[in-house]
C-alpha cells in the first residue's frame, strides 16, 4: 500500500511534470500517455538527451506570455 506521502508527491508531478507531455500530444494528435512511453524510452536509448529537449519545452510553456506577439486585427474591405 503506497503512503499517502508518496501519493502526494505522485500526483504533484502527474500533474506539474506531465504538462509537457499533453501538450506534444495534443499538438500531434496522439495520446499523451504514449507521449510519455516515447520520452522515457528515448532518453534510456539516447541517454537522456531527450530531457534536454523536455526541460526546454517546459521553461517555453512556463513563459509563453512572453513570446506571445500582438497580431493586428486585419482588416476588411467593408471597414474602410
């Protein structure tokens, strides 16, 4: 029986850690629990380099607000 501690600390990172995941998976269309599969499997053939790319996602997600650009309204030919 897992502790409640542990249960803690396991939901924290589904919850924090995994958002990464469900954003690729959303973007390509797949399951995000795949997703997941993907990255732990390529970061033991590759030894982790996929984490690189991970953490960088997650830091872009994390501070989105600040690559977002303004994008002009265009404009119709009814509203000149």
């Amino acid at each position: 029986m897992i502790s409640k501690n542990i249960q803690k600390i396991l939901l924290y990172f589904e919850f924090k850690s995994f958002g990464v995941c469900k954003w690729w998976g959303r973007k390509l269309g797949l399951d995000s629990s795949r997703v997941r599969i993907a990255f732990i499997y390529t970061s033991f053939f590759t030894l982790g380099s996929p984490l690189v790319l991970y953490f960088a996602t997650h830091w872009i997600l994390e501070h989105k607000h600040y690559f977002k650009l303004e994008r002009k309204k265009k404009s119709t030919i009814w509203e000149l």
